[in-house]
C-alpha cells in the first residue's frame, strides 16, 4: 500500500477544522444560553433574544461565543480555503467575500443586541444571507478539491434552503405565528449545520488534487 501523502498543512484541511470548531462552538454556546433561559421556546423565540443583556442570564455566552467567534472562524475560514481550491479566481474570491460578510454580519449581531440598533438587523442580514450564499458557492469549489459529489450537492441545497427560509421569516415580518423561531432556525442552521459536516467530511474523506480526480476520471472513461 502506498502511504498516503501528508496534507495536514493543505489551506482547505486547516479550513475545515476551523469550520467544525466554529460550528461546535456555536451549538454549545446556545444549548447553554437555552438552558439557563426560563421558558425559552426554539419554536417560537428569535436567537438574538439570546443575547440580549438583562433578558438571557447567558447573553455573553451567546453573543461571543455564538455569533463573534463563529462569525470569524467562518470568515477566516473561507478566506484560507480559497487559497487552496482550484475553482476560477471569481468563484474563489465570491466564496471568501461571502465568507467574510458572514463574519461582519455575526461580530454586528454580537456587538449591537436586538432593538438596540439598526445595525443588529443589518448584521442578521448579512450573516444569513452572506453564510447561505457562501455554502452555494462551495457545492461548486469542494468539488475540485475532490470533495464527495453528494456533499457538494447537499451544500447547494442546504443554502437554497437557507435563503428561502430567510425570504419566509421576512414575509412573516411583525405577524405572531407561533413558530417564528423556528423559521429564523431554518435559515441559520443551514450554515451551522455546513460548518460540522463540511468540518468532518473535508478532515475524513482527505485529499484529491484535481490532477488526480481528472486521471481517475479519464481512467474511467478508457475502461468503459
């Protein structure tokens, strides 16, 4: 057996544990803001009510954990990922650009709470859409890193998804339906969701050059 080539210093690998870094310190962070909450509902309450000081008796929890250091990570991240995909300079640089709009968008949201500036709305729009439209992107760039067809699929959708859950939450703006939390989940779960599976998929599946998808994929077309 040939051993397999050392890549622990290959951009997308360090990327990838920072995106499952990331997304586990998001989920801890809120579990615990939850917990210590009384009669917080996932279904029905926003997750900026989290961190929001004087309501959440863990909002420094929420706001540096979840949103400030999730946000970087993510932004830094796809930063260092571009460097090491072989897509086309756009695609590469639309990923970290998007990445890092996520980023800003989470340090807005963690700085300025909810209704005490505007720019914790326009920190949500950011980290939303910036993160889904980020994670599009990727289904495209994973691939020629040699990232499994079916997760660079589900990356697309996943931030489709996102999005639309997004476009959801706006058009129910102001009415109380019960389950307007669960909405906002649907549109920022999407990026946490990404960051773990991303992290452990990128960290398992290793290395294909493109070089090398390209020869096993002439080799297949010779053998048919």
């Amino acid at each position: 057996m040939r051993p397999r080539p050392r890549t622990g210093g290959d951009p997308v690998r360090v990327a990838a544990w920072l995106w499952l870094v990331g997304g586990v310190v998001y989920v801890v962070s809120e579990v615990l803001a939850v917990a210590a909450y009384p009669g917080f509902r996932l279904a029905r309450d926003y997750i900026s009510a989290l961190g929001i000081p004087g309501d959440s008796p863990r909002a420094t929890t929420m706001n540096v954990g979840a949103f400030i250091v999730h946000g970087v990570l993510f932004a830094v991240a796809g930063v260092v990922a571009a460097r090491g995909l072989s897509g086309t300079r756009r695609a590469r640089v639309a990923f970290a650009g998007l990445a890092v709009t996520n980023g800003v968008g989470n340090v807005l949201v963690g700085v300025f709470h909810s209704g005490t500036s505007p720019l914790h709305g326009v920190g949500a729009f950011l980290a939303i859409v910036g993160g889904n439209a980020a994670i599009i992107v990727a289904g495209g760039l994973l691939r020629t890193w040699g990232a499994p067809a079916a997760h660079c699929v589900a990356s697309r959708a996943a931030g489709v998804i996102g999005i639309g859950c997004f476009v959801a939450l706006l058009a129910a703006s102001g009415a109380d339906t019960g389950i307007e939390g669960a909405i906002e989940r649907g549109s920022v779960y999407t990026i946490i969701g990404w960051d773990l599976v991303t992290g452990v998929v990128l960290l398992v599946s290793g290395r294909r050059s493109p070089s090398r998808v390209s020869a096993a994929a002439r080799r297949g077309t010779m053998e048919r």
